[in-house]
C-alpha cells in the first residue's frame, strides 16, 4: 500500500452522545483484549481494530505460533508459541472471543478443531475425526457454524465441511470442483459467499476462489500474481482480501491484499518472525455504533480503460445516540460502493488526516467550522477527503477518487462509511457521468 499523506497531530474534536446500537453481524473481540494459548511463550498483546493475526507452524524454531501484524506498518508482534501447539493453522474468532484453532496434526493425527480462551488459556475439543483428514482453514458463518476447508478429505479431492460448534457434528458443503488438492483457507463475505484459498489450483500457482454455499457453484477471483503458495485468507473492514502466502516474496512468506473486484494484488507484509505463515484472521474491534441519520449522493463518471475512473461522494451523517464522538485524526476511515456487478471500496489508516481549526467570524460574518482532510494515494487511486464537523453530533463528508476501477458499477449504490467505532450504510441512486 501506498500512502501520500500530510499529518498534523492538533487535538481532535469530540462530539458528545447517548444510546446504543449495533450495526451488522461482526464476530469480535472486545478491543483492548490479549490473546495467549495456554503453556509456552506468549505475550499479552492489545489488539487495535484492524490488527491481521497469523498462524505460523514453523515459526519460532518448529513449535509454530500465533502472530500479530500491524496492518499499516506490517511490524509483527508475538502472540503465542509453543505448548500445545502440533501444527497450528487455521484461525477465526468467535462472538464470544474465543480463538478458534483448526491443527491438522491433533487427536493423533486425525486433525480437529480447538478452542481456546483468550483469558486462560483453556483449550478444549470441539470436533475431532469424522470427514477431517487434513483440516487447515476455519470461518464462521452468520449463525455460528464453523466452516473448515480440508484440503485431502473426500477422496483427496478436498472439500468443505461444516461443523456444529456444540455438538461437533460435521455435514458437506462442497467438495471437487476446482478444488486441486490445495484447499486451505476460508472465509465468509458479506453476501455469505465462501472465499477458499487453493495452492495448488490453477496449474500449480494457487488461487483464490469463490463457492455459492448453497449450490457449491466456483468462479475464480484471483490467481497467479504474487501468489506461490496462498494458504489462509481473511476479508478487512473495508471487503479487501487478505492472503497469507507461505512462500511467497523469495520463500520468506508474506500478507498479500486482494481487491475482491479485479484481483489485484499488494504487498502488506513479509520476511521477518514468518517462518511458514497459513493461517489469517483480523481483529475488528467492537461492531460499529449506527448513525442517527445518514444522507448521501454518489456521482460516477467512468472512464474509456480500466483504472480510469472516477467518483465524488457527498454525505451528511449525524452520530448515534450512544457514540463517544469522533476521533478522526487517530481513528480508522473506512468507504465503500456496491452497485450492480461493481465495488470500490478503500481504509485510510489512522494518523492521517490533518486538522484544520475552526475560524471565528468577522464583522458580523459567520465563521467556518473545523475540519479535517486527507489527501493522497491509496492502491493506485488518488484521493481527496473532507470532514467537517457542523456541531450537534453531525458532520460533512465529501471524498473524491480518480484512478479507480468502477467497472459494472450500477443504481442502485449502496455507500457504506465507517469513521472509528462508528458507521452506517445508505442506498443511494449514484449518477453515471
């Protein structure tokens, strides 16, 4: 990622609230929570929102571990090695917070799935056997099953398996296919599609691929590129795909983000505590708090080539009862488009917009109220974003994008802004230029 940016660290605005609701079906850990895997080396880490954690099997001299890596800068911290660890994973986090392990080298080598609290340590069985033989990618679905892709069951041919989080019980969900004895990671988007990370599909460079999971039906979403080995793969706040690849930038391993649209490729992070990085998970902190009111308009103008278009947003949203008001200088930008067969979606780390103090009126003017800007280049697109702030809770935004690819784009757009730990989604009739 590419980031040109102008930063002044001036303290920020709050706007003050009341009432609490929350937005979407996020499974989460509460922000601010450690993470540690009972006996062997760990360290109590606060995880931000964001924060990508890796499974590592051989990491730390074999023992394999857990690893934390900082989505901006791709500094890694460690979470947790060693002890019970045979050959970690796959990982996903539950609506309680537990951590969710799939070992394919557990319970005698049959492979299972274990969880794990966060605030003990305790480790317990929950599937073990059955249809798994070598159980890698774990996800979990809008009601709470998990869905592990197993990359030799059903004959080798590999396949997805879903499982009963209380009573362990397997069922299908898809095997064969373009599945080639590689089917590793999984996740869940946001329309309950199955993305499935494959290292062997493709003639041989891996890929990742998308199964409807009520008909089992593929279509191909990224290959080639970067990728020499892609095992685990994760969706951002903002819909990216995150891909670990095992041995991917010279073997060293590494966190490839894939825009789920086009299938382009960027590099997050490689080389360092990596030593085989398979499994991926993002910790996304609280689920947003609603806003009261949300308008916008959506002007699109597409260009004659691809990455070559362009769009202006303009909104005004008023914050939820129960927010704590905004904090945009360190806070987390999220936006996103849907429309039709097309997306754009971008995040604006924290720390970088600038703020620009209010200024009191003269001579019976009125004056003009603060905001905050950003300007620069974000996956190739250059940016332009304003937030202003028109007191009572309510702000401004406007954003401007050139350079994007809103190829399929159509009315209606759904524009869904994610400021910090607040956020709301609206339909909006987008005007094509």
């Amino acid at each position: 990622m590419t980031i040109q940016m102008n930063i002044n660290r001036t303290p920020v605005l709050r706007a003050a609230t009341a009432q609490v609701l929350r937005l979407g079906l996020i499974l989460m850990l509460t922000l601010g929570a450690s993470l540690w895997l009972g006996a062997g080396e760990s360290a109590a880490v606060a995880l931000n929102p964001g924060d990508i954690i890796v499974a590592d099997y051989d990491a730390f001299g074999g023992p394999g571990g857990v690893i934390r890596v900082d989505p901006v800068t791709g500094a890694q911290t460690t979470i947790s090695s060693g002890g019970s660890f045979v050959q970690p994973f796959g990982i996903a986090i539950d609506a309680a917070g537990n951590l969710l392990v799939t070992d394919h080298l557990a319970f005698g080598g049959s492979g299972g799935i274990i969880r794990v609290d966060p605030t003990t340590g305790a480790q317990t069985t929950i599937s073990s056997g059955g249809s798994f033989v070598q159980p890698r990618g774990i996800a979990i679905d809008a009601a709470g099953n998990l869905l592990v892709a197993d990359y030799a069951a059903f004959g080798g041919g590999g396949g997805i398996i879903r499982v009963d989080p209380t009573t362990g019980a397997q069922t299908t969900i898809a095997s064969g296919g373009s599945f080639v004895f590689g089917l590793y990671g999984i996740a869940i988007d946001a329309a309950g599609s199955l993305l499935v990370a494959d290292l062997n599909a493709f003639g041989g460079s891996g890929g990742i691929i998308r199964v409807d999971p009520t008909t089992g039906a593929q279509t191909t979403i990224a290959s080639g590129g970067s990728f020499v080995e892609p095992y685990g793969i994760a969706i951002d706040a903002a819909g990216s795909l995150l891909v670990v690849d095992a041995r991917a930038f010279g073997g060293l391993g590494g966190i490839i983000r894939v825009d789920p649209t086009t299938g382009a490729q960027t590099t997050i992070a490689s080389g360092g505590s990596f030593g085989t990085p398979v499994g991926i998970a993002i910790f996304q902190g609280a689920a947003p708090v609603p806003f009261a009111a949300f308008y916008a308009k959506v002007e699109i103008t597409l260009g004659p080539l691809a990455n070559d278009d362009a769009f202006e947003v303009k909104s005004i949203f008023t914050l939820g009862a129960s927010s704590d008001g905004l904090d945009i200088l360190v806070e987390i930008v999220s936006l996103q488009l849907t429309g039709g067969t097309g997306g754009f979606s971008t995040t604006i780390p924290a720390g970088n917009f600038e703020f620009h103090p209010a200024k009191p009126g003269e001579k019976g003017k009125p004056g003009k109220p603060a905001f905050f800007t950003f300007e620069g280049v974000i996956n190739g697109v250059d940016l332009e974003v304003k937030i202003t702030d028109l007191g009572g809770g309510s702000f401004k935004f406007k954003a401007e994008g050139t350079g994007a690819d809103l190829t399929g784009m159509a009315n209606p757009v759904t524009m869904s802004l994610t400021i910090g730990d607040d956020g709301g989604s609206t339909v909006v009739g987008g005007r094509r230029g």
